[in-house]
C-alpha cells in the first residue's frame, strides 16, 4: 500500500537527481538507494531552510558569539501633508531641523512618534529647532502656581495668544494643523485624559485619587471657559494640548536642582511628537540658555539605532504615573 500510494510516487518523481521510476519494475537495491537519496535530500532541504530562517534573524543583529538577535523593527514614515507642511515650516527656520536623524513615523500602536533614520552616539544631537518658533504659554513675570492653576492659566495663554490672534495663528498654522483633532473616534489620533471621561467610565478605574482631581480640573475648565467666553469642549482642548504636548522650562539652567525655581510652559514644534517612556533614550536640552536666539534640541542619553523610537520622559522623579495622566 506505501509503494502505491499517489502521494510518495509523486515526491520521487520530483526528485531532480532522479529519472521517473516505475516502482513494480525497479530492482530491490536501486529502491532503497533512490528512498536513501530521497531521505537525504529532503533531509538537506529542511536544514537549508533554518539556516535561512537563523541568517535573517541574524542579519538584523549586531554579530558576535552568543548575541541574542534583536526584534526587526518596523515603522511606517508618516508622509501625510501635514507632516510634511510641519517639517517644512520648521526648516525653513535658521537652525530648525538642523542635522536632523529622525523622522516622524507611525510607532507600535499606531500613534505618531519621531524614529532614528541614522545611528545617534550618546550625547549627540538628534532633532533641534530655535527658540524662536517656540510657543511660551507663561508670562515670566507672573508669580509661580501650583501645577493645575498653571494648567489653566497655561490654556488660556494659548487661547488669547494664538488661537485668538490670527497673525500668529497665521504663522503657527502648519503646526496647529499637526495637532490631533478632539474631535477623531480614534483614540490612535486623539488620546484622551482622564477629564474626557464621563462619570461611569472614571468609577470603573477604581482610583479615588484620581476621581478627586479629575473632577477638580473639569470645574476649573468649567469656570475658565466662562471667564474668557469660550465652550467647554474649546478650553478642554487647550487644557489637553497644554498638559500632553508642552514642556516646563525652567528659567533658570544653572540651578536644576532647586525644586521651586521658576518655569514656564512651552509648546515645542516637531519636537513635541516624542512619545514618552519611562526608560527613555533622549532628553529635551537646550542650547546658549541665555541667550535670546536659543536653540531647543533632543539629545540622546545611549547609542540609538536607525529604526528605533526616540523617546523622552515626561516626568522626574517625583512624578507619578497618576501625575502624567
């Protein structure tokens, strides 16, 4: 039944060493010589293709004996137009984008985020724009607040300043076109905070603490958008691109490590679509502080290589994750 079964005729017919064999007639030795050769090729087949298998993985390795292969990573180049009038905008600026070795991408998940393009050293810059095409949203002068007030009082210095002025909104156009719409289903696109959360869905997250400060901030938006005439759901979105895309500065760089030195709030251009992680592989710095033509840039903390994400921490070590959200 083995030596008439269709299937085996048909695999030593395919056998190219072979000349098409009738089975009944074949001598008993030249048989099992062809079954041998047949065991042997197929043998030899099926180890070329793991050794195919283990050469790409290791091609997208780094070599050396014992080395575990790492994960391929891929990432899809966001050439939407708004992307591509964003990266214009900014290169257009004196030093904006200069040496640049990133690139904006789709990242895992689904969410944009800058990806090396080129290898980054440690301590080398990666992606830079001037101080210039950066949007304060604090007054210097004013007195510092705690973080929620300075929220508010940050969303509505963006309101008058920018969403309000149409010169500037004018200027700033492409980035203001690059920043999420609230108004997507897809939570890719616009991820919300816990203050788009209605009642329901902030009880089933089971955190006191947070239903407390949730519920804090919406009455704070409440009475800040009757005070400057705009909707709820207007001055709720300035409060998001506020507390998710800028950046504390502090106005003093030469004194870090005091705690209560002053900063103010800045929306940073491009530079602002590092996502964040807690083991991040860049930090924010900036260039010639003290001068007024200062430069902002992303400056790597380890060796980072093309196809991997840039990231930034958002917080320090005093904040929480309950802080960030």
């Amino acid at each position: 039944f083995f030596f008439q079964n269709p299937l085996f005729t048909r695999t030593l017919r395919t056998v190219p060493l072979l000349k098409p064999i009738d089975l009944y007639k074949m001598p008993s030795r030249s048989l099992f010589y062809n079954l041998f050769v047949v065991f042997i090729l197929l043998s030899t087949t099926k180890t070329s293709s793991s050794l195919s298998t283990s050469s790409a993985l290791k091609s997208a390795s780094s070599s050396g004996f014992g080395k575990a292969a790492d994960p391929m990573i891929l990432h899809t180049l966001d050439t939407s137009q708004e992307i591509k009038s964003l990266s214009g905008f900014v290169s257009s600026q004196p030093r904006g984008l200069a040496e640049k070795k990133c690139s904006v991408a789709f990242v895992k998940g689904g969410v944009r985020g800058l990806v090396c393009t080129k290898p980054v050293k440690k301590d080398e810059v990666i992606c830079s724009i001037p101080s210039s095409i950066a949007l304060a949203l604090s007054d210097p002068a004013s007195p510092p607040l705690d973080t929620e007030d300075e929220v508010t009082e940050a969303a509505k210095k963006l309101k008058e300043w920018y969403f309000d002025d149409s010169d500037r909104l004018a200027s700033f156009a492409p980035y203001i076109a690059s920043l999420p719409d609230p108004n997507a289903d897809d939570d890719r696109v616009f991820s919300r905070t816990p203050d788009f959360f209605d009642d329901e869905a902030l009880e089933a997250l089971e955190m006191p603490g947070m239903l407390e400060r949730v519920r804090a901030r919406k009455e704070a938006i409440k009475a800040a958008a009757a005070a400057t005439d705009t909707s709820f759901e207007d001055f709720q979105y300035y409060t998001w691109v506020v507390s998710s895309r800028s950046f504390p500065i502090r106005l003093s760089q030469s004194d870090t490590s005091n705690p209560d030195t002053k900063s103010i709030r800045v929306l940073l251009p491009y530079l602002d679509l590092a996502n964040h992680s807690p083991t991040a592989n860049a930090e924010l710095d900036i260039l010639d502080p003290e001068k007024d033509d200062s430069t902002f840039v992303i400056r790597s903390k380890r060796p980072i290589k093309p196809g991997q994400e840039v990231t930034l921490c958002y917080g320090s070590g005093g904040v929480t994750s309950l802080d960030l959200l």
